[in-house]
C-alpha cells in the first residue's frame, strides 16, 4: 500500500465507497441499518463537501460536511447558517489504526472552518471508538438526546452531540 491521500471524493469512487462502507456495516453495523441505494445514502441533498482516504484507486475512508439541521443548531446553541454537520465518516476495516479517520475528520473541520461555519456532529452513545477520536481530536461534548430513529434492536437510539475546534 502506498501512503493514502485525502481528496474530494469523485463519482467514480462511489463503487469503492460502497464496499468500504460493506465492510464496516458487516463490522459495527454502522449505518444502524444498510441503505437500500448506498451511493445515495452516501451524497445527501444537504451536501457541502465530500472526501476520501484513497490509495490509488481504492477508497480506504470517507467524510462528508452537510448543512446542519435545527435539531443540530438547538443542541448547540448556535444559528443553522454557522455550523456544518460532519456526516458519514467510516474507514473500511483493512485500513483503520492507520490514522485515516482523524485525518478524514480534521479535513472536514476545515472545510467547515474555512466556509465560515462551526462543525458539528451527532454519534450513536454506542460507538465508543468513534467518540474516543472526536474527544482526542479536541471536540467539545454538549449533550446527550433520543434521537428519531429506532437501532436494530428496536430502541429509540441515543446520541452525544459535539461541537467541533474554531
């Protein structure tokens, strides 16, 4: 393997995304559940940026920066038009413990930064690798919520909101 770059993501990429996400899906059911259009689920409507982890041709890890919501704006205090969610951020398994997930995370903290815009995030209680990064990186914890959305067992899911570096 070469040294992974950080890059906008392509269209050409969705295929590669989407057997990187297979395989997290597969490892930490994340997404709770698989999409039925993944490529979609991958590019929301709300879209601001989007990036990979690549190594040549294969995709390694993805991020997205989205418009955050009111839910997003309330926990944190802050008008819609000065945050930016970060959004489906996920190393396929054969790459993590290679720092791809920080780098992924801080590239889209940027962009937010560089736009104008605080960034935000919303992450499952349960995924505590996810949250260990976001608190190494020096993301703020505001609060914790039931979120709209069931898990797989059926139980409303709970999320920790955190509000990202200036």
């Amino acid at each position: 393997m070469t040294e992974p770059v950080i890059r906008p993501r392509r269209d050409d990429d969705l295929p590669s995304c989407v057997r990187a996400l297979a395989s997290v899906y597969e490892s930490d059911r994340y997404p709770a559940y698989w999409p039925t259009e993944p490529e979609r689920w991958l590019t929301p409507t709300e879209l601001l940026g989007v990036w990979v982890a690549a190594d040549g041709p294969e995709v390694l890890g993805h991020v997205a920066l989205t418009h955050s919501g009111p839910v997003l704006a309330a926990a944190v205090g802050l008008p819609e038009d000065q945050l930016a969610a970060v959004a489906r951020l996920f190393v396929g398994v054969p790459a993590r413990r290679s720092g791809l997930a920080g780098a992924l995370l801080e590239r889209a903290a940027q962009a937010a930064v560089e736009g104008g815009r605080r960034p935000v995030l919303e992450v499952e209680s349960g995924a505590a690798g996810a949250i260990a990064l976001y608190e190494r990186a020096g993301w703020q914890f505001v609060c914790t919520a039931t979120a709209n959305w069931l898990t797989p067992a059926g139980e409303p899911a709970v999320v920790h909101t955190y509000l990202g570096p200036a």
